[in-house]
C-alpha cells in the first residue's frame, strides 16, 4: 500500500519497518448481551525483537485509582517503557534525525526517554453538548457575538516522571518552543486554558482546574478499573453517558429525542484492552455492550437499526407532507390576489 510513498529524508530511514511483514487478524462474535471483537497482530523479526525484550507491563491500576471521583465518560490508559521507545527509534535509524531536530532546543533522546516512566492515562468527565456565546473579530469592527452548539468536557491526562532533572528541562523546552511559534500572548494563553501541575512524581494537565487538583488526594474504585487492569493497555467508553450529555442539545427535535431514548434503552458501554505480547504477536480484546444481556447481540442490532430507519422514514415523510401543505397554500393565496373579469 504505501510503495514508493516515502519521499526525501524518510526515504534514508528504515520506517517502512514499523508495517514490512506485519499481519493483523480478527473475529468479530455476537454473543448475548455483547459484541465481541478479538485481534491479534503478528510483527517481523526487528519488532517482534523488541517487544520481546521490554516484556509485558501492565497498567498502574494506582494512576487509574488517582483519577478523581465523578461523572465520567471515558478512560484510557497504557503502559509503555522508555527504553521500548529508544528501541523503536533506534531500529527506525531516525535517532540521528532527532537529536539533530532537538539540537536548538539544547534536548536529546536521552532526555526525552529518561523524563518519564511510560505510565499514562486520560479521562474525559462530565460530557455535554451546551450552548455557548462565542465572538468573531470583523476587523476594525465590533466583535460579531453569536451562540453555537457545540461539545464540553473535562479533559484530564496525567503521566509519570522519570528522572525529574530531564522532565524540568523538557518543561521549559516545549515552553520556549510554543513561545517562539506563537508568541508570548498566545502562550500565555493556552497555559490558562490547558494549565498543569506536578503532584507526587506525576504529570497533569487538563482544562478544569479542579480535577487536575483532585487527581490523586483519594483513591477512587471506578467500575471501570477492575475491567481493563491487568494488560498493558485498556480503554472504557461509558456510551450511556454521552448519549444523556447529548439530549439537551436537541430538546426541540422530537425524532432525535425519540432515537436518543431507544439508543439509551440499548447501548451500554465499550471496553478494550490487551498489548500483550506472546511469543510473537500481540492480543487485543474488545466488547460492546448492550443494555439487554439475554438477547443475541445480532438481533438487538438488527432491531435498533430497523427502528431508526422507521422513524427517520416517518419524519421525511411528515415533512414532505408539510412541504406539499405549503405548497398548495401558497398557490392558492397567489391566486386570490388576481383580478376577476367581470
């Protein structure tokens, strides 16, 4: 697929070494209650090498436990060494094209590497779909004030520090490089708007202050926890709660309401996980669940899909109906206003 694509400078790397020979297959079973999706990806030589020696390491089910109590709606999280990084780039033959790149920033691999311990995750909280007041600038004008519907959430990402030396000049680094791209102002700007702190070896940022000063004063069970611990990566995407988040959006539309209602009486939620390296290929697991845990998946899909054609059909027909109303109204108030020839 990608053939002679790479052109110039990658054209001297080894990067077509991340796919050359690699195989990924599947299943996907609809079971009771659930889809269920299994994958395993079979790597060359070079890769398979470097998974084997980094080993399987499992999510910090703490880092999961730090994330502070509340609504949410999504998490993912996965567990990565750094020395499984340098090998990558090192296979790669691009660790020369980054130091070079780094150069200006007076950085190099090793810092980069040593900064952190490779744990991450992030949370998306409290998702809605609200009504805000934005501002267009028009020039020499007044700013043009509008409302738009759009997206909200509490973002958090919280990551963990390594020798904490290399994450301090890695801080100032990027600092000094949004400065330079964007200017003082707008810097400033995006640190009010993503700020960070660094609590007890761990790295946070997000957009809701009161989160990233939460993360990690309790330890917090999330249901999710005990169904992505134990792999070297995991996700869980609460469905329910971005449909509820949605609904306000569209009070006044009554097919939407009526689609989001069926779609909360039959969408659960969405758990991934896996990254574990056998002999010489990674697993990957995945379910999408549904509310009804007795009926076959297939069925309970078959029939949600059937119903958001027949509403979808029945409005289109309404307002067809509507349109052909108007229509004949309106020629009939035309020819009203022409004179009578006595």
């Amino acid at each position: 697929m990608y053939g002679n694509s790479l052109g110039g400078i990658l054209s001297l790397t080894k990067i077509s070494s991340l796919v050359e020979g690699n195989i990924g297959a599947g299943t996907i079973s609809f079971e009771e209650g659930k889809i269920v999706l299994k994958g395993k990806n079979y790597y060359n030589k070079d890769l398979a090498a470097i998974y084997k020696k980094a080993g399987n390491n499992n999510i910090d089910e703490e880092l999961l436990k730090k994330i502070p109590a509340g609504d949410v709606a999504a998490v993912m999280a996965f567990k990565i060494t750094p020395e499984t990084i340098k090998d990558l780039i090192t296979m790669l033959g691009v660790d020369g094209l980054i130091n070079m790149a780094l150069a200006e920033t007076g950085l190099s691999i090793d810092d980069i590497i040593k900064a952190t311990k490779g744990d991450m995750a992030l949370s998306v909280s409290d998702f809605t779909i609200a009504e805000k007041e934005k501002k267009m600038e028009m020039g020499s004008e007044e700013p043009y004030t509008y409302k738009s519907t759009e997206p909200d959430a509490k973002f958090l990402l919280a990551t963990s520090i390594g020798d904490k030396a290399a994450f301090d000049r890695l801080s100032a680094a990027i600092k000094d490089l949004i400065a330079q791209k964007t200017g003082d102002e707008i810097s400033d700007e995006i640190n009010k708007k993503m700020p960070y702190s660094i609590k007890d070896n761990w790295f946070v940022t997000g957009n809701d202050s009161t989160s990233m000063n939460n993360f990690g004063n309790s330890k917090t069970d999330h249901l999710f926890i005990g169904k992505i611990k134990g792999h070297p990566m995991g996700g869980f995407i609460d469905i329910q709660k971005f449909i509820s988040g949605s609904k306000p959006s569209y009070a006044n539309d009554s097919v939407s309401t009526i689609i989001a209602d069926e779609s909360l009486k039959t969408w659960q939620d969405i758990i991934f996980y896996g990254g574990e390296f056998k002999k010489d290929h990674t697993e990957m697991y995945g379910e999408i669940n549904f509310v009804d845990k007795k009926t076959n998946s297939l069925k309970l899909l078959n029939k949600y899909l059937g119903f958001i054609a027949l509403k979808v059909m029945e409005d289109e027909k309404r307002r067809e109906e509507e349109r052909t109303s108007m229509d004949k109204n309106i020629r009939i108030d035309n020819l009203s206003t022409y004179p009578v020839n006595k």
